[in-house]
C-alpha cells in the first residue's frame, strides 16, 4: 500500500467514462448538472456557467477529481497549487485531512511532480469538453481553469514552474496535449455526439490566470514582486490569496470563540509576522494600478486556511490548516475590510466555509467566484455542487467587474455570529450494536451506506453492484491515505485500510496489508486474493470452496462489468 496516487492514464480514462456513464453514473456521482443554455457569468475574462468550483486542493488534483466536480456543477476550478519541491521530494504526513466538523488539513500542495499534475490537468481539460458535449452538460469550454502556484519569488522563476505556466497558457506544442488529441481522434466512434469539430475546437489556452499563495510570513515586498511579475511579465490575470491574519489577533480570536472554538490554539506572533492591514491595503492599491495598466484583471482571494495548533494530535505534523465552517467568518471578515477600503472596487473571490446554506449569500455580496473544499469532503461530497449550483442558477448573473457590496458582506458577518449554524457542532457518537460478521470475509461492510464513496476526493471508493446486491471496494491505487473516508464511516472503520481492496498489481498487493485481489499476470479472468489469513488463487465464475462467497460476488462482478477498474492494463 502505497500513500501516492497513480493517475489514470488517458485511454483508461476513456474507458472507464464510456463505460461507466452507461449506468448513469460517473465516478460514482450521479447528480448531474446541466446548465441552462443562456445562464452564463464573466469571471476572469472567460464566460463560465456557474460561478463555483472546487477550491485548489485534495478536490484538483487528478483528473478524475476535476472531471466529477464538473458533471456536478462546477465550472471554476483553482487547480492544485504546484510548487518547486515536488513528488518523492515532498512529503505529506498521513493522514491528511480531518473534515469531521470544521475542517483542517496538513497537506498543500500537489502530491504530484510538476509535470504530472500539467498532464492531469491536460486530461481533465479536453475529457471536460467531452462530457460537457456526451451528457449535455453544457457548452464545451465554458468553464475556468485557474492555476495555482507557490510559493515565493525563485520557485515561482524556477524553470520547471516557469514552463508549467507558460504551457498551461498554451499547450498547443505539448506531447500531452498532442497525445490527448490522437488518443481522444481515435476513440471518436465511441462517442455519440462529441464529434471531430468539437475535438477541433478544444483550445490549447488552457489558463488565463492564477492564484498566488505565498507562504504564511511571506514578506509584503516579495509578494508584491511575485504578483507585479505574474500582471506584467506573464501577463496573467491573478487574484493574490490573503490570509485571515489581515484580520488581526484581538478579532480573529473573539469571532472564534463567540462561535464556540475556543479551543482552537494560535499565536499572535503568526499574526506580526503575516502582512499587515496597512501595508496590505497600500499594496494592494498599487498592483490594482498595475494590472489597469497591463491590461489585465487583479483581485484577492478570501482567503487561504488558517494556521493552527494539533494540540491533540488532531493530525501528525504539530501544526495544521483550518478551513471550513470556522474559517467563514474569518475569510468573510477579512473580506468585509477590503471591500471597504476598496469602496467594493477590487474584485474579491472566495473560499472559507462556503456550503449550500450560505452560497446565495456570499454570491449576492458580489464575491464571485466563489470556491469549495471542506464542505465537498463530507457526505454527500461532489454532489454538495450541485445543490448550490442550482440553487445559484436561480439569482441574476453578473461579474467581478461589478464589484462588491461591503453593507451586505457586514450584515452576513453579523448574522453568522449570532447565528447558530456556524457554531461547533456538539459531537456524537453512533453506538450501535452491530450484528456478528455474517461471512468470513471482515473486510466486507455490514450495512453498504456508501458514504466512504461520497466522500473521497479522489473516487478510490467505488460501490459495485453484485448478484446479492451493491457492495463497497476499496482502490489501493487512487488512494493517497488522506483519511477522509475514516471520519465518516457509519462502522467506525477506516475503510482505506480495513476493507476489501482492488490492487492495481502484485507488487502494490504485496506491499499492502489491506485483505483484497489483484488480477494474475498473463492470464485471463484469473485472480490473486489476500482475504483474511489465506492467500488464494481464483478464476472467476468458478465454485471455489476456499473463496468466501461475498468475495466471489464481487471478483466476479469486477471481472464482467468492471474491468476498467483496472486501468493500469497488464492482461
Ligand atoms: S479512500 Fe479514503 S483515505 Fe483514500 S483517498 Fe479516499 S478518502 Fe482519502
Ligand atoms: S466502509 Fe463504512 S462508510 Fe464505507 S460503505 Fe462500508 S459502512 Fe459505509
């Protein structure tokens, strides 16, 4: 078992979309959003249908991420933020993310190299205008694809994120590009209404613009050279993300505890050493200058997560990022002081708390786009788009260049500090009996609820039907260990590593403890499976006595209708 994840190649993508759209479903989502034909909002220079999207984070990763957001709503995706160090070099404390209530994470940037993520976003940007066309979502292209780097002034020069910029604003002469197209060119009988001229149509301009995160304690001159350089050299429209520090200690810490998360541990020396109001405020005045000048869009994004302690182990690393319901009404907050100072004149995009009973909200303050990272990672998952797209696509439509409104962001704040749904929730346990394991195989769910599929970010859960009804597999290969699904699972298991699991080959199955199968090399419908003590052999359809039966259901379903589960192909 490995906590790197290993992306779907592009013709395995394919295979598992067409297939698996046949069933109505994609990725395990089945609440589809379609746009309705004339409902269409100006962000960042590119006409887009709604004006949300997962936030940069576990949710635009990998293709498959992106692509599920997609058919559920999103049409603004901030890609996962890349940086310098990158790959095997960068290491990530498992688990990484703990989004039981208010949300923190220890992770930040892509787990990927560089140039693996370019490729993901590659895939995801031409298979989007696939979908969009083959499920009627929408029209192709009508979306924004906005990048992410970090996380200073030399990384961001470095020639590897340089070229990673350069080719996301054009991909045209990239291999990956070029290889999408031919893979895609031959595959075309396989769609029925994507069509060669739609495969013509696809833009290489993949990006316009960009989100620049800096480094909590970035100096406020190294970030005004990054974001001049990005408007000027690059010739990116960028929104700069700011930290909820702007708000200073005294507030952050009252609002906090106002609403119940008084336990939430910070210094106040993090707030001396992030930017200050003033300087920030001075700043931002002049990059606004700037961007008229180059003729390009700046605007702050509200805001990044908030840096915190693990006082109790909460997650590995002793510190942590706060998001989520706590972080709303710090990030609007913060929000409330720079539309003022602005006079609602610098364009403000979002991320902090943002769910479904507050998005028209936020929307109606003139905070656009606005993004979603916690909230997706909590049952339901993906779907929670498409309840706030729709519920979005039933207010009037327009841009950041309108502006926002301070009076209604301040109203918002107040009312979500008197309110109570922002409070901390009281926890709970379920304290169920749960009945004796009615087979020998105990990596299989008592009750199939599904809400480890909902939640993962990176759909390494997947429900399979069988002939005695749906059953969860776990897939070792999509999963980086975040431990999502842990925080949910209504058996109090931690499904990526107790429940049956789909290896991508022998070694990854060797290298696992988890009970599960793995397809034989070279040899047709034929497994190899690890199911509590005993390490078997199995070819499916057969009555094999030593193979627990619910085990044979699902090889069996896996080997008819499910083989593009495997997708890194061996047989
Ligand atoms: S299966 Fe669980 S641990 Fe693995 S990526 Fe998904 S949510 Fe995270
Ligand atoms: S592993 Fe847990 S969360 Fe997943 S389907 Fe089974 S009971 Fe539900």
């Amino acid at each position: 078992m490995s906590d790197r994840m290993q992306p779907i190649p592009f013709s395995a993508l394919i295979n598992w979309i067409t297939r698996e759209v046949k069933s109505g479903t994609l990725f395990g989502c089945r609440n589809f959003y379609t746009a309705e034909p004339e409902k269409k909002i100006s962000i960042l220079g590119r006409e887009i249908e709604t004006p949300i999207g997962p936030a940069a984070g576990p949710h635009t990763q990998l293709a498959q991420n992106l692509l599920t957001a997609y058919v559920c709503g999103g049409r603004y995706f901030e890609l996962k933020t890349v940086q310098q160090l990158d790959g095997e070099d960068l290491t990530v404390s498992k688990p990484c993310i703990l989004a039981e209530d208010e949300g923190y994470n220890c992770e930040w940037s892509t787990e990927l190299t560089v140039e693996q993520a370019f490729e993901e976003y590659v895939k995801a940007w031409y298979l989007m205008q696939v979908l969009a066309r083959e499920l009627k979502l929408g029209a192709p292209g009508a979306v924004v694809f906005n990048m992410s780097v970090g996380y200073n002034m030399e990384g961001i020069q470095s020639p590897k994120i340089d070229r990673f910029i350069e080719q996301l604003k054009d991909a045209s002469a990239c291999p990956v590009f070029l290889q999408c197209r031919e893979v895609l060119e031959q595959h075309l009988q396989d769609f029925s209404l994507f069509t060669r001229e739609d495969l013509d149509a696809v833009s290489p301009h993949i990006c316009s613009s960009m989100t620049l995160s800096t480094m909590h304690g970035c100096p406020a001159d190294e970030i005004e050279r990054i974001v001049t350089y990005l408007l000027t050299e690059k010739g990116l429209n960028t929104y700069l993300k700011c930290n909820p520090t702007l708000l200073g200690y005294e507030r952050v810490r009252s609002m906090l505890d106002a609403l119940g998360y008084d336990y939430v541990a910070f210094d106040e020396s993090q707030f001396q050493a992030d930017l200050q109001l003033e300087e920030a405020i001075a700043m931002l005045q002049r990059l606004q200058d700037t961007a008229r000048e180059a003729g390009v869009l700046f605007g702050v994004k509200m805001t990044n997560t908030f840096p915190v302690k693990a006082q109790n182990r909460e997650l590995p690393d002793p510190m942590m990022y706060m998001s989520g319901k706590a972080l709303l009404p710090l990030s609007l907050g913060a929000a409330e002081i720079i539309s003022r100072s602005f006079d609602g004149k610098l364009p403000i995009s979002y991320s902090g708390g943002a769910d479904a009973l507050n998005i028209e909200a936020i929307f109606e303050t003139g905070i656009r786009p606005i993004t979603i990272c916690t909230d997706l990672l909590k049952p339901g998952g993906y779907h929670r788009l498409n309840t706030m797209a729709k519920k979005l696509s039933g207010h009037t439509y327009w841009g950041e260049e309108k502006g926002t409104d301070t009076k209604k962001i301040e109203a918002l704040v107040k009312e979500i500090l008197s309110g109570t749904r922002t409070r901390k929730m009281t926890p709970f346990s379920i304290q169920r009996q749960l009945p004796e394991i009615p087979c020998e195989c105990k990596e299989q769910c008592h009750t199939v609820c599904g809400c480890c599929v909902t939640v993962c970010p990176n759909r390494a859960n997947v429900l399979i039907h069988t002939v005695s009804g749906n059953k969860m597999l776990h897939l070792d290969g999509l999963c980086n260990e975040c431990g999502n699904c842990a925080s949910f699972c209504i058996e109090k298991s931690a499904p990526y590593l107790e429940k049956f699991t789909l290896f991508q080959s022998e070694a990854d199955m060797e290298a696992s403890q988890n009970g599960g199968f793995t397809r034989k090399e070279g040899e047709k419908s034929c497994y190899l499976l690890r199911c509590g003590a005993g390490r078997m052999e199995y070819r499916a359809g057969e009555n094999s006595s030593g193979v627990p039966e619910a085990v044979r259901e699902i090889i069996d379903a896996v080997d008819e209708e499910y083989e593009y589960l495997f997708y890194l192909k061996k047989n």
